[in-house]
C-alpha cells in the first residue's frame, strides 16, 4: 500500500496544506506536516513512502470505546476517528482508500471532516496492525495500547461477560482525556 503510488499522487500536496499533527513517515524519518510542505517547496526529495504515511493522529484524532445502555444490558463497541478541516476531505478519502475500509463523516456543527472506522474487523485486522508496525509516538500510543486490550476483550467474547465489561469499564475510564500521566519532572 503505497500513498503515493496507488493513485493517490496529490496526497503529499494535500497533506502539505495542513498545519496540525499529522505525521507522515518514511523509514528513520518523521516529519510534521511542516516537513513535508518543506520539502515539497525546496524540491527534496520525501522519498517512497511504502505503508507508513500516517503514524499519528495526536490532537485530532482518537481511539474510542463506547459502553451504552440499551433495554436489558450494556453494549459496548470501538471507533477510530482522525478529525480535520473540511477543506482536507480528501486526505480524508486518502485514508480511507489507504487502510480499504471506513467512512467519511461530516460534522454537521462546523467546517470539519472525519476518517472513521467501526467494523471490528477492520479496527482489528487493519488499524491496530499498521499502528503495531508503526508506533505512534507521544501519550497517544497509551490510547492505542488501551484500545488494544478492549478489542482484543472484545475478540474473545468478554464484553459478553460481566467480568469482561467491568475490566472495560476500567480500561476506558482511563484513556483519553480521562489519562492521568505520570509526573515527569
């Protein structure tokens, strides 16, 4: 899965107008959005980027767990969400044809558009695994590492059981900006 093979050959120009926290990889080189609109104006060379163009979302993007009531139990379900400006739709649509799955979702409150996954195969077998092989850098990967441990409950089964939605419950309570990080000082 190349970005910048596969038809997606705008992709760098398109990521180039963005000011946030996507990152875009090459092999021992991570570079913001800035990077790349560098690299693209003084005419460097960015270099093949194989399957390694987005590696965080920090900011603007979240791994989420749902627990919700419905009439006679709990349900709880995962969602991948990457948020931007509505004018980058289609790096939007870029990921989407990237990872071959989700959907695209506008925010009917304001000028913003989503990435979002929900099959739970896609979550398991697409997402976690690129973000496996690509290490998200920063306190986003302790999302990543909590959303890992629901789905992989939720693989099994355990979100069916009461002892697997407790430990649900804790985990998500947890992540986010729910995160209490450690003192480092």
């Amino acid at each position: 899965m190349d970005f910048f093979q596969n038809g997606s050959a705008g992709l760098a120009e398109q990521a180039a107008v963005k000011t946030s926290t996507v990152y875009l990889v090459a092999p021992n080189l991570v570079m913001g959005v800035a990077g790349v609109r560098e690299a693209l104006t003084s005419r460097l060379p960015i270099g093949k980027l194989d399957s390694t163009p987005v590696r965080g979302s920090e900011g603007e993007g979240c791994f989420y767990i749902s627990i919700r009531k419905n009439r006679t139990k709990l349900g709880v379900s995962a969602k991948f969400v990457i948020s931007q400006h509505s004018r980058d739709e289609e790096l939007m649509k870029s990921l989407m044809n990237f990872f071959d799955c989700g959907r695209i979702e506008r925010d009917p409150r304001g000028p913003a558009v989503s990435f979002v996954v929900t099959v739970f195969s896609d979550l398991n077998d697409k997402i976690i695994t690129f973000f496996k092989n690509y290490r998200i850098e920063g306190v986003k990967y302790y999302d990543y590492s909590d959303f890992c441990k629901v789905v992989g409950i939720m693989k099994v089964g355990g979100h069916l059981t009461s002892e697997g939605l407790e430990e649900i419950c804790k985990i998500k309570a947890e992540m986010n900006s729910n995160r209490i990080l450690p003192d480092t000082r």
